[in-house]
C-alpha cells in the first residue's frame, strides 16, 4: 500500500514539472515572439524617395534612379540647426549675413556634398510668391554663411537642406521676420502652368493631373524661338538637368526634387505627393551659363490609394 503511495506521488510530481516546463517554454516563446514584434529590422524599413515600391536596406541605391534609400518612417532629428543673422533686425532691401550650424552634442558636424554642395538653402516668403536658392559658404569652424536680401517686410520661411557624414539627408525649416517696407500688394495663387522667363516657355503638361498615392511624374517642355529644345541643350545644374522645389500652400510641406532622363522631355522628374492641396512649384535649369527659375502653382487631388505602403514623404532627394 505504501508502494502504490509512493507511485502515485511521483507520478504527481513529475507531471506537475512536466507541466511547468511546458509552460515555461511557451511563455518563454511568446516573450520572444513579443520581442521580435516589438524590435523589427529598422534596417530594411527604406525605400526611394522618387520609386517607394522600391524597398531595400540603408546604403542600398534604387535601380531606377540611382537615389539612396531614405527611411520609411523617419525619427525626430538628433541634429540641431541654429540660424542667426547679423544684424539681428532684418530690414527688407538690405543684405543680412545668415549663419546656419548644424550641430550634436554642441559641435558642429561634418556634412557630405549633396548635389554639387554641402548645404542648400531655399528661402520663400510665407505666401509663397517669392523664392530664392542660395548656397552658404563652409567655414573654418564647420558653420555656414552666406548673403541674402529680403525684397519685402513679412514672414519669410528658411529651409536648410543637409546630410551628415554616414547619416540620411535631412530639412529644417525656420522662420525669420523681416521689417521695413510691405509688398504693394498679395499675389493672389492661382494654377499657372506655363512660365514665361528669359525669353524661355516652360509649360508643365501634365499640371492638371497631380494626384496623391502614387507615383507622380512631372513632364515639362521647354521652348524659345519657336524651337522646342531637349535634354542634350541643357546643361548640367546642381548635378542634374534640372532642379525641382515644390511646398504646399497649407503648411508649407517641402519637397526638394531632381529630375531623370526621359526620352521626349527635356525635363522630367518623379515623386510621391502625400497630401491634397495648392503647390507652388519652382524649377531652375541652366543654358549658356545662366540658371533660369521657372514658376508653377498646381492642385494636387486625391488619388485612388494602392495596397502599398506610401507613409513616407518624398524627397527630395
């Protein structure tokens, strides 16, 4: 009796172990199944700004374009962008000296050469009816500096384009007040399409189809004299044939783009818009050693959305 006691008892035990190991096991699976939904491979999460289907990981090139990849989901910036200008009161008609910093940790940082320059600064006013794209000056210290004059008193908007050594591109936007004297008046936008500017017809043909949710391609011709020219007359500008600024009327989104070849178009180029909206548009290209800036104002509408993932905004680069 005392033996079918002892059996019993150790069948107990054993199936009470058997049971907490197996329990073990499968919270331990699920812990690790948690984990890895949890800390996903960022490092494949990159896609190209012009072509998002095309998916890859950092470093990688898209096969269409040429562009490197940039992350689908970007975090917040580690980097911090500090502007002042001298003098400090910015009057419009009178030259103020811009001083940009990009710095980690309190240092400045090493930046690559993107497109011909370091740093691509692109000013418009708040309204969007006046644009420059200037270059600031590496100094010894690793900050930038360059020149501009404000035509008018108002808002003026500062978008500061820059890659870190080894890490993505990046854009900062600022805003800087300028006194003195207002424009005469306020443009008011309405959809331009054809742009007439130093003696060059630039016409995007196809304005009246910009749709979000997929893949945009911008067809321009250029004309002068009556002759319609092509890509062999343009000459290379910033890396490119051309060079492409579109921001938004409503919150002043920013894509900096650059055009491909493509047969029958002098210039062409492809990105993804992500919201509906008025755009200004503004593309600069260069023959016979002049860069000429060619404006746009276009609606973007709704496109029909894909299976495919489109959460990230096109650069622009």
């Amino acid at each position: 009796m005392n033996n079918l006691k002892t059996i019993l008892l150790s069948t107990v035990v054993s199936l009470a172990v058997l049971s907490a190991c197996n329990n073990s096991e499968s919270n331990n699976k699920k812990s690790e199944d948690m984990n890895a939904h949890q800390h996903p491979n960022h490092d494949s999460a990159y896609a190209c700004p012009m072509h998002p289907e095309v998916k890859g990981n950092k470093g990688d090139k898209c096969p269409k374009c040429g562009m490197t990849l940039t992350p689908v989901n970007k975090q917040k910036s580690q980097y911090e962008v500090k502007v002042a200008a001298d003098p400090q009161n910015v009057e419009a008609g009178k030259p103020t000296n811009l001083s940009i910093a990009i710095k980690e940790h309190g240092k400045n940082i090493p930046l690559e050469e993107v497109h011909e320059m370091k740093m691509h600064l692109l000013v418009v006013n708040e309204e969007l009816t006046w644009f420059d794209h200037i270059h600031p000056e590496e100094q010894a210290d690793g900050s930038y500096k360059v020149s501009e004059t404000f035509p008018a008193a108002g808002k003026y908007l500062l978008f500061t384009d820059y890659k870190p050594n080894g890490a993505d591109g990046e854009v900062n936007k600022q805003t800087i007040e300028v006194k003195g004297t207002a424009a005469d008046q306020t443009t008011e936008l309405n959809t331009k399409l054809v742009s007439t500017v130093d003696g060059f017809t630039v016409t995007l043909l196809n304005g009246e189809d910009f749709k979000t949710n997929r893949n945009q391609g911008l067809q321009f011709s250029v004309e002068k004299d009556g002759k319609k020219l092509a890509e062999k007359d343009m000459q290379i500008y910033l890396g490119a044939t051309a060079h492409i600024v579109m921001i938004s009327k409503a919150d002043k989104d920013f894509l900096h783009i650059h055009p491909v070849s493509k047969e029958n178009f002098p210039i062409y180029a492809e990105t993804l818009i992500k919201k509906t909206g008025l755009y200004r548009m503004w593309v600069q290209f260069k023959i016979d050693n002049v860069v000429h800036t060619a404006d746009f104002t276009i609606t973007v509408s709704e496109g029909e959305k894909s299976g495919e993932d489109h959460s990230h905004h096109a650069h622009k680069h």
